[in-house]
C-alpha cells in the first residue's frame, strides 16, 4: 500500500471489474434484444410507440413523475404487483427495448404504470389522474381546468400506450 | 498533546501536527475556504428544497405549491438530491480531502489555482445543472438528472479540484503511509472513473433498453460508497486518533477494512433491483455483495468503537465537538452496514422495495455518517485555517441537537415508515388509498425533521461564516513565509 501504482492498480480494478461484469456483460446478453413474436409468425411486440406517445415521455421525465411512479411488474411472489393488478405477468427485459429512456423508477408513492394503458381506456379517467387533485392542473387551461394543454394530451397519449399485457418469448401468456 | 510521538510514531496513529498555520495549511487557505463556503451555500439551499418537498410529498395535492410548475415535487425533489450530493457532499470532501492528505504528505500546493478553478467550473456546472432541472429538462435517472451537456463539464472540474490528494499522495515525503490516506486515494480516483463511464452509457451513448437502469444502479452505489462512504471513513480515521491523541485499536486490520471495503462495494448496485426485469445472477451478485461489505463495516467498528471503548473515550468523544460529531458518524457507518447486510435479502428486500426504506439507507450514508463526520471535521480545521475561535458556543449546540435529531427522526420514519408502508403494499386487499393515508403521520415527522435540519444547518452556517469574516483580515495569526 505504500506504492502508489499498486494502490491505483488495484482501485481501477475495483472499478473496472465490476463494471464490465455487471454492465458490459449485460449490454452483451440484453443488446441484441427487439421486438419478437411470441409464437412464429405472431405479432411483433413491444410495438413501436405512436409519436404522441414519444412526445408524452418527454413531458413525464421532464416533470419528474419517475421520483413517484415505477413502471415494472415483479414477479409473483415478490410482493403483491400482479394481485394489486399492476399487471397479468411480471416485466421481463424486452418489454423495454424501445424506450428511450427507461423508466423503471425506485419509489411508489403513486400505483405502478407499467399496465396504465391496459388498464385505463377511458380518457377523462386519465386527465382527472393526471391533476393529482391540483398538483399538475397547470398542464390544463379553461375555468374549471378542463381544457388539456398540448403537454397533457400528450402526456395522456403516453400514459395510455403503456402496457405489458402481450405474450413475449420469455413470458407467454396463458390462453 | 505529546511530543514523544515525534519520532517512532506509532502506526495507526496521524502524525502531530504544529498548532500554528503551517506553510502547507496556509497554501491551501484559499481553495479550502472556496470549497467549504459554496458547500455550505449549497447545503442551505438543499434543506430549503427539503422542507418543501417534505411539504408536498405529504399532500398529493402539491401541498402550499399546488399547480405551481417551477416547484412541481418532480422538480424540488431532484434539485435537492443532487445540491445535496454534489453542492454539499462534493465541495465539502473537496476541501477535506485535499486538507488531511496535505497533512498527512506535508503537501505543498503550489498551483492552487488550478484547484480554485476547478471549483469555480463545478458550481457554475451545478448552478447550471440545476437552473435547467427547474425550467422542466432533466434526464429521469437519480443524481444524473442533470442534462448530457452538464456531465463533462462536472468531470473536467473534479480533475481539476479532486484530484490534489493523489498528488499530494504521490509527492509525500515518507514511505509510511496511513489509512486515511489509501481511502481518500481510492475516493478521489474512482469517482470520475466511475462518472464518466455512467454518463457516456446512459446518457450520450446509452445502453439498451434495462441495462440502463443496470448501469444506473452500479453508479449509484459507486457514488455512495466509494465517494460518500470512502471519504468519510478517512476521515474517522484521522481524527478519532487524533484528537483522542491514542493509536487506533486493531489498526493492522485496517488495510483489510480498506481493500474489502472497495472489492465490494463496486458490485453492491444491482441490489437496487431485486425483482426488476434484469437478469436473476445480476441480483443475486448485489445481494451477496451488499451481504460482503459487512466484513468491512465489522473491522471499521473494532477500530473506531474499539479506540473510543478505552480510557472513557466514549465521554472524552462526547466532550469535544469535533469528536461528537465524528463518532455520531462513526456509531451511523456500523448500523448502515449492519442494516445494509441485513435488507439486501430477498424475503425483507421485497417488503421494503419501492418504498421510502432506500432513502432511509441513503440518509444514514450521506447525512447520519458523512455528513455528521463533515461538520466535525470543519469543527477542527476551520479554526487552524482562519486563526480564530468559533464565534459561539451556544449556536455549536443548536448545530449538534438540531442536526442530530433531525437526522435520527428522518432515518426512523424513512425506514420504519418504509417497512410499514411495504407490509401494506404487500397485502394487495390494502387499497392505495388506505396506504396513503397512514402515511401522514410519518410525512409529518419527516417535514418536521427536514426543518429541524435546516435550523442546525443555519447555526452552522452563522457560526461558520461569522468566523471565516473575523479572520479575513490578512494578517490571520501565524503566518510565516
């Protein structure tokens, strides 16, 4: 410990080694990941986004709704995700190959959204959410804050494209 | 203190150093202050924004805030982490850092400015940093909220301010070295390793799909413990011997402590993501890890606890400032660790997942332990760098209570609150309305508790401030060219 090139040595490696174990090597077994069918010749999922929905997780993470919201569904028998109905299976990577960025978040002061869009098809549902009963009324104009702002249409339009309910190689659906 | 360590100084024990201002300590004046007052700015402006995100995490409404864009929770709470992180937590390991390894090397730092203006680049990159978060652009990922184009900036700057202890490491006189010394080495070297690898993955060339969040979750850790966590334990190294003027008990088990320590640390993330879509050995890697690192937290507690356990160090600690501070972080780093080994199981991880428990974590690591052994270190070297005495005592004893039970109270509801939160969660007959509302008592001890760190966090600063302007005056005592 005396030497400083065997002290630098050995810090890089604690570095390096972890990183390149743990990240690298992921980036390995995950990258190549895409959009499959779940049977030959079925649909491909996840399905590419609408553009709305693109433009929607931009005002998200620029409003930071990610410091209250996950969007991930563990598996049965790590807490009560599939039975509180977050989702009908657990996330699984591919479900995250076409989100940039991914937004897996740490905190659940507020429900899951990973199923949002499977699960809220009505539109006024999902602009009553969004308010959190006045927190995010500045998204709306109009008297009684009922006209959307191009922002929360678009942030609606992304709340609503998500959804893990298909059948993906590594998580098929039961009939 | 004695002279007969002089010569033959025993190992475990830093050098004497000269009561008066050195040449070395006078060199590193004006970097030192630079640092420690935009630290402390910072730190004033984090309690501020922790008040009112307390304030809105309790009313979902948005609380007094509510349909205010700028001050929208997503906003104020990744405003505050990262003033807390970099504003205070970077700038203030900055100037200690750079102080005990000028000590510990008899460093002399000829090219301060270099030093200075690497400060100057990090909180003009911080400010900018932050203004942007405010106006609604930031990344989405926790501590790299920051905007792409912040990030190099922020590194070139920590080359220039951080990096002083591996010179004055490389330079030191002596081939005897001390614990203080590797740890801060290791600090200053894997933090911009560590950042530049995140931010190029994640934000300028990010990696697919959940290796991001696999990615973030290494940083994270990295950040924690090898830039909170090293830092802080150099410097308990330091002044519990130090001021106890006593060799630190089982000191050959140090280098032990200091290489599992920074073995384990580094794989400890993927714990982050117990039952998130990565893969399954990638977690179980952070579980057994995070399991690991209490070898280091075992032998770091026979060394502090040990040295203070002897010769009523316990009530000698309790009597001096700095070393009341310094062990409260001392006492803190052994129940992170215990804690840490103890939750990064599976069957209690579940639980505790996606509820406020993380932060009670991270609370313990950055304010009960490093941020307590901060202040007790300013308590000692302020006045050796300004030549004058803390202007008052009884301000020294808001600072201490206030901090210290704002502290406890937020650790205890950030964890208890989280594990009982986590037992609600799990039972899905639990709607979240329910679980929403047994939540506010513990809201409300934790805006109390985030006022309560605000007020200690003002004494200290008066008290700081009101010193640092006594001495300005140029002829400071003691100075000898």
């Amino acid at each position: 410990m005396k030497n400083l090139n065997s002290l630098l040595a050995g810090i890089f490696l604690a570095v390096a080694f972890p990183f390149g174990a743990l990240v690298v090597s992921s980036q390995v077994q995950l990258g190549s990941l895409g959009p499959a069918p779940a049977e030959e010749g079925g649909p491909l999922f996840p399905s590419r986004e609408p553009g709305l929905a693109i433009q929607g997780r931009a005002v998200y993470v620029s409003l930071g709704c990610v410091s209250c919201h996950t969007q991930q569904v563990r598996p049965a028998g790590q807490g009560s995700d599939i039975a509180r109905g977050y989702g009908v299976r657990a996330s699984v990577a591919r479900d995250y190959v076409l989100q940039k960025p991914v937004l897996l978040g740490e905190r659940r002061i507020g429900p899951d959204l990973a199923n949002y869009g499977a699960r809220t098809k009505d539109l006024a549902v999902v602009h009553t959410a969004i308010k959190h009963g006045g927190q995010f009324t500045f998204l709306y104009t109009g008297a009684k804050q009922e006209v959307a702002s191009e922002r929360a249409v678009a942030l609606a339009a992304y709340l609503q494209s998500l959804r893990q309910d298909y059948s993906s190689p590594e998580a098929k659906l039961k009939k | 203190m004695t002279q007969e360590n002089r010569s033959g100084r025993p190992q475990g024990r830093p050098p004497e150093g000269d009561s008066r201002l050195t040449r070395t300590e006078s060199q590193l004046r004006g970097p030192f202050l630079l640092f420690f007052i935009s630290s402390v700015i910072w730190l004033l402006a984090a309690s501020v924004l922790g008040v009112i995100a307390a304030l809105q995490q309790g009313s979902l409404a948005g609380g007094p805030f509510r349909d205010c864009e700028i001050l929208t929770y997503g906003h104020v709470a990744a405003a505050q982490h990262n003033l807390f992180v970099y504003g205070w937590g970077f700038n203030a390991f900055f100037a200690l850092n750079l102080w005990l390894l000028s000590q510990l090397g008899r460093f002399e730092l000829r090219n301060g400015w270099l030093a200075t203006l690497g400060g100057v680049f990090w909180n003009l990159a911080l400010t900018y940093g932050v203004v942007l978060i405010f106006a609604g652009n930031q990344t989405g990922f926790a501590l790299l909220e920051f905007p792409r184009e912040v990030g190099p900036v922020l590194a070139v700057a920590f080359l220039l301010a951080g990096f002083w202890p591996i010179v004055a490491f490389a330079r030191r006189p002596t081939g005897h070295t001390f614990a203080s010394q590797w740890f801060v080495v290791a600090a200053s070297f894997a933090f911009p390793l560590t950042y530049l690898l995140a931010q190029l993955l994640i934000l300028w060339q990010p990696a697919s799909g959940v290796v991001q969040a696999i990615a973030h979750s290494w940083f994270v850790s990295n950040l924690l413990h090898l830039w909170f966590g090293a830092s802080a334990l150099a410097a308990i190294y330091y002044f519990l011997p130090k001021v106890l003027g006593r060799t630190i008990s089982a000191y050959y088990l140090a280098p032990v402590a200091f290489w599992s320590f920074v073995l384990f640390a580094g794989w400890t993330g993927p714990a982050a993501l117990i039952g998130a879509p990565v893969p399954l050995w990638l977690q179980s890697v952070g579980v057994v890890a995070g399991a690991m690192l209490i070898i280091p937290v075992i032998i770091t507690a026979i060394n502090f606890h040990g040295t203070l356990s002897s010769e009523g160090g316990w009530s000698r600690a309790w009597n001096d400032t700095t070393l009341r501070f310094v062990t409260f972080g001392a006492v803190a780093f052994t129940v992170f660790g215990v804690l840490n080994a103890i939750f990064s199981f599976r069957g209690y991880n579940a639980v505790t997942r996606f509820t406020s428990f993380a932060a009670g974590q991270e609370q313990l690591l950055t304010y009960a332990f490093a941020t307590m052994v901060l202040f007790g270190a300013a308590y000692f070297v302020l006045p050796r760098l300004t030549g004058s005495l803390w202007p008052s005592a009884k301000l020294v004893h808001v600072h201490f209570w206030s901090t210290a039970l704002g502290a406890v109270a937020s650790i205890v509801a950030l964890l208890v609150g989280g594990w009982e939160n986590g037992k609600q969660l799990a039972d899905a007959s639990v709607s979240f309305q329910q679980i929403a509302k047994s939540t506010t008592s513990w809201n409300t001890v934790l805006t109390v508790s985030a006022v309560l760190l605000l007020v200690g966090h003002i004494a200290f600063a008066l008290n700081a401030f009101g010193m640092i302007l006594k001495s300005s005056a140029p002829a400071s005592a003691g100075r000898h060219d």
